[in-house]
C-alpha cells in the first residue's frame, strides 16, 4: 500500500522536467518587482542577479532595510535524542556549548579533514537542530548518523527563508508585529507566530550589518512577505537580488562555497581540497571537544606544519576591483589568487579575498601584488597594484550587535 | 610490379585513419577492404529505400576532435550532434530519466531516493577524477615495460608520474577501480536498483561479464572518457549514421591521393624470409607493398591471415588466448511513425536520448547467466535511440530510424553455430521488449535487420562478434594490449603492423589505435609526424 502511494507522488512529479529553473514560494512577489529580468540558477531556482538596479540595491543593506530570498538554500532538519551529539560529531564546533535557541556558523569536513562546506546550525530545541549550507550532503549525514538516535531529513524545498537586513530590518520586524524579537541579541532565534502557524525568526545574516533571518512553511510564504512589506513600507524595505548582498558579505569578509573555496566533493583536482585553516576557518576547530570528522589529519597537518595554503583579506591600492586577479609576491613571484574583490563604499578601500600558497599571507606578508586585467573599451588595461594582507570583516558596524537594536 | 608504400588490410574506421595519417605523410597507401563498403563496424547501410541505418555503432563520443580535425573531416561532411540523456522504464510504468541540466537531473533522481540525487555529485568527481587520469594516455603509444629503450623508459616516467602524482589512497582508489566490478563500484554511492541499473549499463555494454564480474568499472569509464566538442563523457549522433564517420574518412583519405579497393578480401600476407612484403587477394592475385598494416583483430590477422610457422610461439598462444568474446547484438528498424511510450509523457526529451528497459542490476546479470549457459537473453538489456529524432538526413519526415544494441548474444548458441531459426528468435526477444513498454509497436515497422554475432563476425570480421576487436579488461589493457611485448603496433613479423581496436587504447569508434600506429609507422619510417595533432590537454 505505501508502495503504491509512493508511485503514485512519483509519477506525479515526473513534469519538473518542464520547468528547469523552479520558482521559490516567494516568487510571484519577486516577479511582480523583477524590472531588470536578470536571472541566474541558484541550485535550480530562477533568482535574481538584480531586481531593479544593483548598485542601489546595495545601499538599500546599508541604509534601510533590504528584503532577500533565500529559499534555495540547502536546509536539512535533524531531530532525535542524540541529534546533539551527531552533529558535535560531524561539525567542527563544539555543539554541545550551542544552547537551545542560538546559532552557530560551522563547517564540516571529510575524513581526511577537507571542508565539505560551511553553513549555519539553527539549534531549535534541546533536540531539533536545522543546518543550512551552500552544497548538497544528505547521503554523508545519513551515512554519518549511523549508530545515532536521528532522523536526517532534507527540507529544502518545504521551508522558506527570507533574510532581511539592513539598520531598519529591527523595526520593520516590530512594526510588523513580531512581538519579542528585540530581545534577540545577535547569533538568538525564536519562534514567532504567524498566519495561524510559527515562524522562527533569528538575528543573523550575510551582511555584517543589523539583520535577521526569518523560516517560514512554503504555504505561509506569501503572508510573510506581505506583512513585512506592509511594515516596512515607510521604513524603505526593498527586495533585493544576489548581486547586492554578494557585495555586502565581501565588506563582512565572510566567504562563498563554491566561489572562495571548493568542497570537498566538488573539487576534481585534489590539489584544490582545502583544511578549514586553509579557508579562514581555523578558529571553528576545537581541539578540546570529543572526536569530530576529519580531526586526526587536520591536528596531524597542524602539528606537522602541512598547511598548504590560506585565506587572507586583501586591500589593494587603486580602486579598479581585481576580481579573480593573480597574486604575486615581488611582482614576479606567483602566489595566489583574488577569489572576489570590490571597491567598498563603507570601507572606502579597494577590498579582496584571496587565497595565498603558504608562507605567503602567513608569515610573508610584504611585498605582494596583484595583476589586474581592466578591459576598458576593448584593451586591456594591466595594472600592477600593491596588496596589503588585511584582518576581515572589512568593515564592523555596532548596528549589528547593538542591544537593544536601533530603529535605524 | 608496383609495389605500395603501404598496404592497410580493411577500412575500418581505424584502418581508414591510419592510411589517413600515412598518406598525408607522403606515403603511397592502398586500403583493401573485403565489404564493398568501407567502415567496418562504423557504417551506414541503405537496406530498405529511403532508410539510413547505422548498422553496428550507433553512438559517438570517443571519436577524438584532434583527428577530425587534422583529417579535415568537418570538410568532409561529418557533423556530431549531442544529445539529451535518456532514461530507463520501470516495470512499475515509471521511467528514472537522464536530465542534462543538473538540478534538473537532480530532482528526477529525487523522485526514486532523496539520498541518491544528492549522492550524484560525489559519484561524478570520482569517475571524472579517474577519467582524467585514463584520457592522456589515449593518444600515447604505450611503454614497454621489458624494453630499456630511452622512449619507453620515458613513457614509463610518465606513466609512473602519473602514478606518483596520485597520494597513496588515490593509487589505491584507481587500482581498485581498474578491476572491481561495476555494481560494486555503484554500491558506493547509490541504494536504488533503477539507479544503480542505469548507470551499470556503460559498465557492460560490448562485454562479455556481468555487472557483478570483477572489470566492469573499467568499461564504464571506457565509456565516460570521450566528449561532444569538450563536454566530456556526453554522447552525440554522427549525422548521417556512424557511416557518415568511415564517409568523411575514406573521402579525406582520397582527397589526399590514396586509394581505396572494395571487394577486396586479404586471403593472407605475403611473407618473405620473415618479412611482410604485401597481401594476395582472395582470387590469388597479389598485391606488393613495403609495409603492411592489418585493422582486422589480432586474432583474424594472425590465426588467418599469416601461417603459423612465421610466428613465435608464445605470441601465438597469446593470441590464441585473447578473450574476444562476443556478447551483444543488433537490431535495426525502420518504423513508420514514431513509436509512443506511454509511461513517457509526449513532450519528453527521453525519445531523443537513449532508452532502456533494464531497471535493475539483477535483472542484468541474468540477462548474463543466460549467456553464460550459450542462449540469448530471455529478458535482454537493450541500449534504444531513435536518431532521426535529431537527424534529418536518415529517414523520410515523420518516419524513423531505431537502432537496439542487444545484450547478450552468445558467439555460439549451447555450443553449435547459429541458425535462421535462432536469430529470429534472438529478434523476437527483442521486439517483445520494446512492444511491452510501446503497445502498437510492432506494427510501425517497416524493416528491420538483426545481427547477432555471427552476422557481425561474417560481415564485419570481428571474430566472435566482440565489439571491442577484444575484451577491455584490465589484463587486455595499455601495454597489455594486445599482447604483453606487442603493445606498440608492431608485430613478430617485420613489415607487418596492428592498427586496429585489438591495440592500445581499445575499441570503440575513437581512432586512437589508427592513429597511434601511424605515428609508431611513421617513426620507423623516420618520417615527420608534424600532420599530428597532439593530444588535447586535459588541464
Ligand atoms: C553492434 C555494434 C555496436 C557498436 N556500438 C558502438 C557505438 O555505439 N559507439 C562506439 O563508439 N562503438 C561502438 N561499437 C564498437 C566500434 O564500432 C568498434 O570497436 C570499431 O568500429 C572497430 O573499428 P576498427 O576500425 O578497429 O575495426 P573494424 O570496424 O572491425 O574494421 C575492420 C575492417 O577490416 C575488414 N576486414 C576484416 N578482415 C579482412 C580481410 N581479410 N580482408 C579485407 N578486409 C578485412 C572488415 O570488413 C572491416 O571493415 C559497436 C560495435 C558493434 C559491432
């Protein structure tokens, strides 16, 4: 009988093969504001690159409150007695000191202790925990829960999320009646109802400015986006595309799977697998904590110094953005790579991400340079810049962390 | 009398390359081919009026781009076109398809296990990883392991580089790839029978063994190493049938001033004082030539066209124990309208791709178990397309060409040869399949050729039908192949050379063996190989 309920959902979603990029639940009030048409797959949904014009866009973050799509994202929920000591198990933080209602940003990594992805861990219970990422890992978490009390299931498509950021998202979430929500300090989640059912709603984000996430069932998707753009309306809430918030995570030094790295499980040539103190993600490992997936080799390469590469912020004098430009050190001498870079209007500096082969950006950090290819009205325009390794975020904003938030 | 610079006995696809290179090296070449058509088991044959059948290869990836384009074959007429996925039926009227877009092809395996549509991802770095390992050593003559010559040492640098370059546990991984079997290579990674089958299918398509028979991981990278213009490991059809290829060939071939003799059977080679001095024909008239080449397999070239005595005996026994054994057939239809699968909805890319009804690794291996005990598969494995969906110039609009590889066919039924009756009864297998899952099928066809081995082995002169022109197992492979000590297209007999799919790298319609050859031909010739396009690189 369960068999044959089975085949009968099967068959019925035979015709995805009609509509390659899906729609997200939010996508009619995105299309409603798309004026730029300018699409891109994001894990096989039709999102925007822009809506209406990137660069204003931006400064709808850092100066309102900017509204984003993030329902494609890869979100799995793992429940059960021992989803705790799972998850301690296969990601690099401790998450027995992640109290019910807070959020960790995490990665986990393979056996031989290179990054599979990264991601945020929502704790929503003692024992119900959602984990976010980039990439896609169902088979080694069920493989991985092998001996654990959990359940592991893929929730992407069931769950809607919006990110809204920027220094009035506070007030446009208590205008819009979310009771409570200033009492979340920055990394809290709670639980909020909503259109006779519960959102979570936690103060986090990809922007390093004032701003929170929020969760919510794909049928109650609509009612939310409504309600916030109602509350929002004289507190200048926009919808915003990729490109906007792309520019608002490089000012937060924050990285992009699959953009600044590649995972594990990606990575064709295994000279690109990187360790998380490769990548910047050093500080998530805890030696301290009980056995965690590919602890041995990243201990092993730390004590015997086999650390190939890492990951440094870059300002670059100038202010011609030197995106995926090669680093050298002495001008001759290469030794890296731009993986993203802008001119920053917060920071008002030509900024960068860039991954250096060791010792470069580690012990040596003088005299690096990068090549910057300026295609100016068909010619290249080669510049060679001086590049100074420099500590991210870029930019730090108390906004972000202010209790209580501001209103603006 | 006149006497060739170089003599290549058949027109393969390999032959015809080989003459290719060593014509435009300024050789004066002769192509004898026994068919009056040339192309060997790349030909399209015009057995009904208005229907263009690809008659034994029907696919084409492994062709490689550095030799359509250093013979000038785009000029010659051949086009490769991609095409979509594919799928397998599911006897529960469902269907797993093979999507190009990959999110796309993500949710359709989503619909069978969630697990297994994120497990993809994993599964396709691992075989890519092992392709680019393989695919530089294509358009490279093997090293001779036994030889201390400073080309083979070098050779054996790179390979051993290669190996060098791979840390201990990736050494292990190709190792144990090289010889595991293809279900338990799929194991790794995948739970769902429907989805372990359709991708198990490259593992044992042309060979003797079983999903379950240790090598068959092998086969599928085989399979996985060619590309459509840089896409690598798709699969296009050549417009026009696989013909269309050996057309361009032989046509590029004469184009450069070489020359072709239909009709022509090798009876054997002349041998004079342990050297080839040319061919005698099947009438007995003979034919001089400097050099010979043979495109025939290893065994047909030396079990039947050079007299034992000639040969060293532990290269004969050898020979004699290449397993060459034939496993598949073909059926080839002509229908007069397209056929309908109702479990695939109308708008479905499926009919444009490769189709099959195999849904279960199980169900494969006994689809083998019957070859084992010398029948044909009761319940066979199909590989299924319908070209003209794609290509215009085959059939007649709104009529359609359907090419059905068939496994497994044995070379000889429980121990005798075939009959007439047999090979009906081989097709009937076939088309009850096919009419299963395609009510009315049966009475859109228009024509329909069934070859089973001995059609293959009597025409194309692949002994025992084997597709390959011998077994890709590992023992049969690199400097292996194949024979140890003969793996550089030379031959005991000075004067006489291999050029056929029997050589390094293998069969399949890839060229690579035609072209190595020449260049060893070349070498010894001490010619310039300046025509030669290098191997692409794979960065
Ligand atoms: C049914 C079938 C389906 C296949 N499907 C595919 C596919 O879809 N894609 C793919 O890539 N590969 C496929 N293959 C494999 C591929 O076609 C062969 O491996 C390849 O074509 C062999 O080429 P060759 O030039 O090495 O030898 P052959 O094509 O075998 O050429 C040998 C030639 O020598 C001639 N010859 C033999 N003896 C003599 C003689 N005594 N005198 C004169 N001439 C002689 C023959 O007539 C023939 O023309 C298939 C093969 C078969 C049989």
């Amino acid at each position: 009988m369960t068999s044959q309920l089975d085949n009968a959902a099967r068959t019925l979603a035979q015709s995805h093969f009609r509509t390659l990029r899906l729609g997200t639940p939010f996508q009619p009030r995105i299309d409603a504001l798309a004026k730029t048409q300018d699409w891109y797959n994001w894990a096989g949904y039709r999102a925007p690159h822009s809506l209406w014009d990137e660069e204003l866009e931006y400064f709808a973050i850092r100066s309102q409150a900017a509204l984003f799509d993030i329902s494609p994202m890869t979100k799995y929920r793992i429940e059960g007695q021992d989803a705790e000591a799972f998850l301690d198990r296969v990601t690099l933080r401790d998450v027995t000191k992640l109290r019910s209602g807070r959020v960790q940003y995490t990665a986990w990594c393979d056996d031989e202790g290179f990054v599979l992805d990264d991601g945020t861990l929502f704790r929503l219970s003692p024992t119900r925990f959602r984990l976010c990422s980039q990439e896609r890992h169902l088979p080694w978490l069920l493989d991985s829960a092998l001996g654990f009390d959990v359940i592991v299931e893929e929730e992407t498509e069931a769950v809607a999320g919006l990110a809204m950021q920027g220094p009035t998202s506070f007030a446009v979430l208590r205008d819009a009646g979310f009771a409570g929500v200033e009492k979340l300090k920055i990394f809290d989640l709670a639980e909020f109802p909503h259109d006779g059912g519960t959102i979570v709603i936690s103060r986090t984000g990809f922007t390093g400015d004032l701003g929170y996430e929020l969760f919510v069932l794909a049928d109650k998707a609509l009612s939310l986006w409504d309600r916030l753009m109602t509350a929002g309306e004289l507190r200048g809430v926009r919808a915003i595309g990729y490109n906007a918030l792309n520019r608002a995570r490089l000012e937060a030094g924050l990285i992009v799977a699959n953009a600044d790295f590649t995972t594990a499980e990606h990575a064709i040539r295994t000279d690109r697998l990187r360790m998380p103190d490769e990548i910047g993600l050093g500080f998530m490992i805890d030696p301290e904590k009980g056995h965690f997936n590919g602890r041995r080799a990243i201990l092993e390469a730390r004590a015997k110094r086999k650390l190939r590469h890492v990951l440094v912020g870059l300002e670059i004098e100038g202010n011609i953005p030197a995106e995926h430009a090669i680093v050298y050190h002495k001008k001759s001498q290469e030794v890296g790579l731009v993986s993203a870079a802008m001119w920053s209007p917060m920071a008002k500096r030509n900024i960068a991400i860039a991954s250096l082969a060791r010792p470069y950006g580690d012990t040596m950090v003088e005299d690096l340079w990068v090549e910057i290819y300026a295609m100016r009205e068909l010619q290249y325009q080669k510049l060679m810049k001086r590049a100074k390794v420099m500590a991210r975020p870029f930019i730090k904003l108390d906004r972000r962390t202010a209790n209580p938030p501001a209103d603006f | 009398m006149k006497a060739w610079d170089a003599i290549v006995i058949g027109g393969g696809h390999n032959g015809l390359v080989n003459a290719c290179y060593l014509q435009r090296a300024g050789l004066d070449v002769l192509v004898v081919e026994k068919n009056d058509w040339v192309g060997g088991a790349a030909t399209s044959r015009e057995l009904t009026p208005g229907f263009l059948y690809s008659n034994c290869s029907y696919v084409c990836s492994l062709f490689r781009p550095e030799i359509m384009r250093d013979l000038e074959l785009p000029r010659f007429g051949l086009q490769v076109i991609s095409y979509e996925g594919g799928a397998v039926f599911t006897r529960d009227g469902d269907y797993l398809a093979n999507y190009r877009d990959h999110d796309a092809h993500r949710r359709e395996f989503a619909r069978f296990s969630k697990r297994d549509a994120e497990a993809y991802d994993r599964y396709s770095r691992d075989v890519t990883r092992q392709c680019r390992f393989i695919q530089p050593l294509l358009m490279r003559t093997a090293p001779d392991p036994t030889s201390l010559k400073p080309r083979d040492l070098g050779e054996l640098l790179y390979l051993g580089k290669k190996f060098a370059d791979l840390s201990s546990e990736e050494m292990a991984l190709t190792l144990r790839f090289w010889t595991m079997s293809i279900s338990e290579f799929l194991d790794e990674y995948f739970e769902t029978d429907v989805i372990k089958a359709n991708f198990a299918l490259s593992g044992i398509i042309g060979t003797a063994l079983g999903p379950m028979s240790p090598g068959t991981a092998y086969v599928l990278l085989h399979h996985y190493m060619g590309e459509v213009d840089g896409s690598v490991g798709a699969w296009g059809y050549a417009r026009g049938g696989m013909g269309a290829i050996t057309k361009a060939l032989a046509a590029s071939f004469k184009a450069s001033g070489g020359t072709i003799r239909t009709g022509a059977e090798v009876d054997h080679v002349l041998v004079h004082g342990g050297k080839a001095k040319g061919v005698v024909l099947a009438g007995g008239e003979e034919v001089y030539g400097k050099l010979v080449v043979s495109n025939a397999d290893v065994k047909r070239t030396f079990l039947k066209l050079v007299e034992e005595k000639e040969l060293p005996d532990i290269f004969l026994r050898r020979v004699k124990n290449f397993k060459i054994r034939g496993s598949s057939g073909k059926v080839n239809i002509a229908l007069d309208s397209l056929p309908e699968f109702p479990a695939l909805p109308k708008d479905s890319p499926v009919y444009r791709g490769d189709m099959h009804f195999t849904d279960s690794i199980e169900r494969m291996e006994r689809a083998y178990d019957d070859w084992k005990a010398g029948r044909w598969s009761a319940d066979p494995f199909l590989d299924m397309v319908i070209p003209t969906t794609l290509d215009p110039t085959m059939a007649p609009p709104g009529k359609h060409f359907m090419s059905c590889f068939v496994q497994y066919a044995p070379p000889r039924i429980a121990g005798r040869e075939w009959t007439d009756a047999d090979r009906d009864g081989f097709a009937e297998s076939v088309i009850a399949q096919i009419a299963e899952y395609s009510p009315g099928f049966r009475d859109r066809i228009v024509h329909m050729e069934v070859r089973t081995p001995r059609e293959i082995e009597a025409e194309v002169g692949l002994t025992e039908g084997n597709i390959f022109q011998g077994e890709l197992t590992f023992d049969q492979l690199l400097f292996n192949r194949p024979v140890p000590g003969y793996a550089q297209y030379r031959s005991p007999l000075s004067g006489l050379y291999m050029c056929g799919s029997s050589t390094h790298p293998g069969g399949g319609v890839m060229g690579a063996p035609g072209r190595n050859a020449a260049a060893e031909i070349l070498r010894d010739l001490a010619k310039s190989t300046s025509h030669m396009s290098p191997a692409h690189d794979v960065i």
